[in-house]
C-alpha cells in the first residue's frame, strides 16, 4: 500500500510539473509583449457593470416648483473601481413591473467625471416638477456613461417616488 502512495504522489507532482511547463512556454511569446496585469486587478470585475452594484431611491430635499429624489449608487468589496460621467441615459420608471410611460430627460453639466467602487459611492437627483400630477413608481432603469460613451447592460433602482412628463435626471455626483 505504502508503494502505491508513493507512485500516485509522484504521478501527481510529475502532471502538475509538466502543466506548470506548458503555462510557461506557452506565456513567454505574450509576457514579452505586455507587461502582467497583477492578480488582484485581474481578477476583479468593473464596478460600473449593472450586475456589480447596488441602487437606491430615496427622498431627497425639494425645491421650489419640484420633488427631487436620490438614487444612490454603492459597489461591494471585491469590484474594481471605474469613472463615470454626465447623467444616465434612457431613465425609465415603473411600478410593479409595467412602465409608467415617463420617460426623463437630463439636466446639468455632462462633462464632469467621478470615480466609483468599492468605499466612493455615487448618486444622481431625479427632479419631478411639482405643478404636474404624478404618477407612483417603485423602480428606476437606467443606463450609465462613462467618458467615452455608454456602459452596457441596464442598471436598476429601487424605491417609492412619483414621477411626471418633465422629469429630469441630474448628472452622477460623488458621495452617498
């Protein structure tokens, strides 16, 4: 039995050996080209990406002549951090699950870009003018800019607000 062990021990460490080889010979052509990322900033995904952050709608503080919300955004350890920039595009909401058919606009300067993850929340104001009738949602979609364009995939909020014809989003902003 002890003999047995032995050779499947050997066996073991003489495969690994040999895949070990491989990784290395089959590497060298592409080491030389580009420098290794480190296996920290390899392994973790954009914090931007809709499935690797959570959204929030709160109330916030209202203004002359509108109800503002806040929709928060915050990333869990383990996702990198990314940039975002002006407000987000194709803003819907709906309650239940059917679309309220308001559809919001944006306001304020596009051009700024903040940093989000893990420890930098960020959030965004959606501005409902207050003359109008309202209509009651719980959910918010959205899609977030970076500097260079638009981040794929849907993002989604949840939380009680009312929403009208007018109604504009802000562009994202640091901090909770």
């Amino acid at each position: 039995m002890r003999t047995t062990r032995k050779s499947a021990v050997t066996a073991a460490v003489t495969a690994v050996t040999a895949v070990a080889g491989l990784a290395v010979a089959a590497g060298v052509g592409t080491a030389q080209a580009s420098p290794a990322p480190t296996p920290a900033r390899a392994a973790a995904p954009s914090a931007c990406r809709p499935a690797n952050h959570l959204a929030k709608i709160t109330e916030g503080p209202a203004s002359s002549g509108h109800t503002h919300y806040r929709v928060t955004l915050t990333a869990p350890r383990g996702y990198a951090s990314c940039e975002l920039a002006g407000s987000p595009t194709d803003v819907r909401f709906s309650r239940h699950g059917t679309e309220t058919g308001v559809t919001a606009g944006r306001y304020g300067s596009q051009g700024g870009v903040v940093t989000f993850g893990p420890g930098h929340p960020v959030h965004f104001d959606i501005q409902v003018p207050s003359a109008r009738r309202g209509t009651a949602a719980d959910e918010a979609s959205f899609t977030l800019r970076a500097p260079g364009g638009v981040i794929p995939g849907t993002s989604v909020a949840e939380g009680k607000l009312s929403v009208a014809p007018g109604t504009l989003v802000g562009p994202v902003r640091r901090g909770a």
